[in-house]
C-alpha cells in the first residue's frame, strides 16, 4: 500500500491525493486527475481535439436519442479514490442511478463507454495509451476508444473485456483512419467512428 509520511503519521497515498484533489480550486483551461498514485494535470485540447469530440457526442446524441442513455462529458468519472475525466462518456440519462454519493461526478461502475482524444505529444500518447488503458480497465468500463491523430496516419482504438485485477483488456482492435469502427457491445453497439467523424488518414 502506498503511504507517505505526514507530521510524522503514516497517511495513506492514495486516501490524501483525494482529499486534496477535493478541496483544489482548478483553473477551467486544466483537467486534474488522479491515476496510479499522482496528480495528471492535463490542459484542455486545441481546435481539432474540441472537434472530433464534438462530433462523436453529436453522434452518440442522436444514436442514443431513443434509449434510456446519452452521451456526456467535462465530468469526473470516479472509482474508489481514482478520478478520470474521458473527453466524451456514455451513462443513463437518469444520472441520479450512477451519481457518486458526494455529488463529485460520477461512478465509473455505471458508465459503459469511455473515449478519449488523443492530444499531440508523446506524454499526451503515453497518458491515453496506457495510464489511462490501466486505470478504465481497472475501473471495469466496459469499452475504452481512443482516438489517435497520431497513430501512423490516424487510427481508432477501440479495447474491451476489462480485467480489473491485471489492469488491462484482453480485446483490443485498431482501425486505421478512412474506414469505419463500430462499436461492438453495450449501450451505443453498432455506433460508427468513421471518416464523418475523424477524417481521413493524416499525414
């Protein structure tokens, strides 16, 4: 168990970064999560990022219309001490079933779809690629896409069947940038990330 020394105390790591990430005041141009026992401080996208995510929560807004579900985003998704913030998310519409008890975001037990955009940068790839592919997996959300301007031309990343206890899914397909990925399970199954979406290949 991870722990530092507070005044001479043993305060558990993991318990004090919460505490503290409650009472910070956080600028709006910064996202402040917590993943694998630290503080990931990550600005808010430029142009692009702000327009693919646009477009995938339009998507899923209109494919989720009729369903007791809909897209989200810009909220904590919380599990035990753990605070993510995905670029876009599905949950129910009735947020109340999934609400996390001190009103801080919501629970990642109940959140099916988690996406993220990648921004450029290698501590960018690294943050979604595999911190982030740890901590979802940990949290056992179902599916986990990652959309990747920088993955030789552009590709989505689409991982599933979580193994909470290996942090890591056993199900992962990559489809390249001008063809279409589909969703394969859950709330949004058969949505498509595609060309209308992403673009074509980049570069």
């Amino acid at each position: 168990m991870s722990a530092f020394a507070v005044e001479g105390t043993d305060v558990n790591l993991d318990q004090a970064l919460w505490e503290m990430w409650k009472s910070m005041d956080v600028p709006e141009v910064v996202h402040v999560e917590i993943i694998e026992g630290s503080f990931e401080v990550s600005p808010i996208g430029g142009s692009r990022h702000f327009s693919i995510n646009r477009q995938v929560l339009r998507g899923l807004f209109d494919y989720l219309r009729e369903s007791a579900w809909e897209p989200g985003n810009d909220c904590n998704v919380i599990h035990g001490l753990k605070v993510l913030i995905p670029d876009a998310f599905v949950a129910p519409k009735d947020i109340e079933e999934v609400e996390h008890p001190e009103g801080l975001g919501l629970l990642a037990s109940g959140v099916p779809l988690v996406v993220e955009t990648v921004s450029p940068g290698a501590e960018a790839r690294k943050r979604d690629h595999v911190l982030k592919h740890r901590a979802y997996a940990a949290a056992g959300i179902p599916v986990y896409v990652i959309i990747d301007d920088y993955d030789d031309g552009g590709a989505v990343t689409i991982l599933t069947s979580p193994d909470p206890e290996r942090r890591a899914y056993a199900s992962s397909i990559r489809v390249p940038y001008g063809k279409e990925a589909v969703i394969p399970e859950g709330p949004a199954k058969g949505f498509v990330i595609g060309p209308e979406i992403t673009g074509e290949r980049r570069g």
